[in-house]
C-alpha cells in the first residue's frame, strides 16, 4: 500500500525535533537521528573518530553543552540556554567567569538589523566561546559585573551521521541528501530530515525501478565525510541528486541548478517546477550554499540540484531564531512532497520510447479511439498521436514531453497505454 504522508503528520515530527540542540557533533545529533530511525526502518548509523582526516579536512573535537547562562548580581539570567539553546554560540568551549559588561561585550553576537531576532553563530574550528541574544536585550545590559558560564564538553570523540539503501530493480541511484547539525531552526533545518523521512517511506511503499540513496549528514564536513567513504560507489552509481533543505514554508518556489546546470536532476527539476509548482526562482550555482557545493565538487561531479522553497540565505529569518515553527506549515512540506515525489516518478518514467508503426497507427482498432468522434474525442487522440510523433528512439521522456508541450507524467500515462498496445517499444529498459 501507497505510504503518503500528510503535512499535518510532516509537521508534527518537526515539532517534535524541534527542541534538539544539534551542532556538528554530539548528543543532539544522536538524538535526531533516534528519532529517525524510529521513522525510517533500516536506517544505518555510522561514527566517525574525531581526529579522523576526510580528503582536506579533519573531524574535530566532539561537543556536549548542558547549561549555559548570562547571570546579573543577583544571580538572575539574563541570558539562558535552557529558554532557546540558540544563545550559546555553536561550539563554544567551557567557561566559567565573572566579568564587566565591557570584557563581556567582546563575547556577544546580535543583528542590529533584526534588533528581535537572535542570530546563529558558531566557531566550530577556532577554540572560542559566545552567547547570541536580541539587539535589544544587548542593548538593555546594564553595566555591572556578570558571571557567565558555558557548562560543556569539547574532548575526542565522534561525528554521527547515517543513511538509507532502498534497493531497485537496477542498481542505479538516486541520491536524497540532507543535513542534522543545526539547532532550533524549523526551514533551514527540519524540513529537509522530515522530507526525506517521508520520501523514504513513501519510496519503500511503492515498486521501483532505481535504488535510493537517503544522507543524513552534518552539513559540509558530514558530506565531506561522507563522500570520503562512498565516492567510488556513487560516482559509478548515482544518476539523479536532489539536496533536501528550505522546503518547509509556503512562500515561493527556488531551484539551485548543479555545477554542470543540465543533468537529469536538472531537467527534471525545471520540468517538474514549470508544469506542477508554476511560479519559481531561479539561482545560479555561484549562489550554492549548501552540500551541493561537495556533491558537485570538480572531481566529485555527481549530478545533484535543489528544489526549495524559500532558498537559504533569501528570507530574513535565516539563521535566526525566527526561522521556527510558525514560519512552516503544513500545507508548504506537503506541496514539497508532492513535488518531490513528482520529480522522482519522473526519473522512475524516464525512458527513450521508439515508435513501432510506419505512419500513425490506427488507434481505434486498438480501443483507444472512441467509435464515434467528437471534438473532446479528437483532442485526447490528438495528445497520443503527438507522442507518438516525437518518438524516435532519440528524445528521452523529458524531452519528448517538452516538445510535445505535455508534462512528464501525462505523456508517461500515454506511452503505458501505447506500449501495452504494442505501439512503442522501450529502448532502454
């Protein structure tokens, strides 16, 4: 039976990751990918030791935070960890001082620009420490001495990440990638893990021609990572790639091309968007932001696209704690597993068709011409003729629907019911 999510259910398991502190390493990793695993059934998890060299990088330390506060005099915090685990800046290192707002205002990161946001920052590589709060809580600080404590860990230990193999008919694979390292950010970050969850039991549900790859990685370093392990394979395996991030709102429609622009990932993204979605963005790969930037990496060279929403780094709530709850919806990861289970059926259909006849068959003979002829009539035998016409062994279902000015889908319906009528043959099966 078909597994379709809903968005109320999408939604509900963003909710509920919501509070996670994740970072590039640490329980909060650990606790994301429980949740998924409790999802997505088979579900492999990996380690990778700090210390560890990934192609050009090294994996650092690992970081465990457990409190960490601003306190006045009187022992009240100002500013608190335990409220939104946005405060603390990602990566700070334990301390534990009492110092003048002077010395503590070298240590304090706000948006002057969003004077109610609290931005996210980090130091992942760089020993350092910080706390992030509102322009207008900096602002409010009164001079005095304050006590500031980061109770947390930064010691040899492990990055997390793992994946999902749903195996096809033929070994061929298309890759679904997305990231598990930022904290409390609802459309920058648990979109893209919730979408692919539902994709993937989607994907389990239903016959398929090709194998799935689902990554789940810290962004960047957990690519690199990745990628250092699974490169041979993928390479010779990986036909189509969609990054999974900024897909939760309902706002817009942006599509991030690859390095290479016109991969199978690429035509079908454009297709999908221009028949399905209407209205999109369209960005430049010199605009890339995310692990699109190690998928298509000169040497990497896999064929991977984005397909989003609002794209990172375009909605004033990025990277701030507003990009929460209230900024997704429902009604936008549903629309985005629609698509994206569009986009993938798309690439399931696509196949170079050859017609079998010489000249245009007689379909009425076949049942698939109504006995007696209407304008209606005429217009359906129109769209079958007009398939038909275009297949010649050379223009795959992407292109043929182009030309035919038909979306994917509804030509792939047509060639279903023109093979089983002997009227095309596959070229590549």
């Amino acid at each position: 039976m078909e597994h379709l999510a809903t968005g109320e259910e999408m939604y509900g398991w963003a909710a509920e990751l919501f509070p996670f502190c994740r970072s590039l390493t640490g329980p909060g990793v650990r606790q994301t990918l429980d949740y998924l695993g409790r999802l997505i059934p088979g579900l492999r998890r990996y380690t990778v030791p700090s210390g560890t060299q990934v192609f050009d990088w090294t994996i650092p330390d690992e970081w465990t935070i457990r409190d960490a506060y601003i306190a006045d005099a009187d022992g009240h915090r100002a500013v608190d960890f335990r409220a939104q685990n946005l405060h603390v800046m990602g990566y700070s290192a334990p301390v534990d001082r009492v110092m003048d707002l002077a010395e503590l205002q070298d240590h304090l990161y706000s948006d002057p620009d969003q004077p109610d946001s609290i931005p996210y920052v980090t130091s992942y590589y760089k020993r350092n420490w910080g706390f992030c709060l509102t322009h207008r809580q900096r602002q409010s600080l009164p001079p005095g001495l304050y006590r500031v404590v980061v109770d947390a860990d930064l010691q040899p230990g492990v990055m997390d990440y793992a994946d999902l193999l749903i195996p096809g008919q033929d070994s061929r694979e298309i890759l679904l990638s997305t990231y598990i390292c930022h904290p409390s950010m609802a459309n920058n970050e648990l979109s893209g893990p919730v979408l692919a969850a539902a994709l993937a039991r989607w994907l389990a549900s239903v016959p398929r021609r090709f194998s799935y790859r689902l990554v789940f990685v810290p962004e960047t370093l957990g690519a690199i990572a990745y990628l250092s392990r699974n490169l041979t394979g993928m390479k010779q395996n990986t036909i189509a790639g969609f990054m999974l991030t900024c897909v939760g709102d309902d706002r817009a429609w942006s599509y991030l091309p690859s390095r290479q622009g016109d991969t199978l990932a690429d035509r079908t993204a454009r297709h999908a968007l221009r028949h399905y979605a209407g209205a999109f963005d369209t960005y430049s790969f010199l605009q890339r932001g995310s692990d699109e930037r190690q998928y298509c990496w000169p040497g990497i060279d896999l064929p991977v696209c984005s397909v989003m929403r609002s794209k990172y780094g375009t909605y004033p709530e990025y990277h701030s704690s507003r990009d929460d709850l209230s900024l997704i919806c429902a009604s936008g990861l549903s629309k985005s597993f629609d698509l994206h289970r569009r986009m993938l059926s798309i690439i399931e259909a696509n196949r170079l068709w050859r017609t079998a006849s010489y000249g245009e068959p007689q379909l009425g003979k076949r049942g698939l011409y109504p006995a007696i002829s209407t304008k209606n009539s005429y217009l359906e035998a129109q769209k079958m003729v007009d398939v038909l016409a275009y297949a010649d062994g050379g223009l795959d279902l992407i292109a043929l629907a182009e030309a035919v000015e038909m979306d994917a889908l509804s030509a792939a319906a047509i060639f279903d019911k023109m093979a089983a009528a002997g009227l095309v043959k596959s070229m590549d099966q």
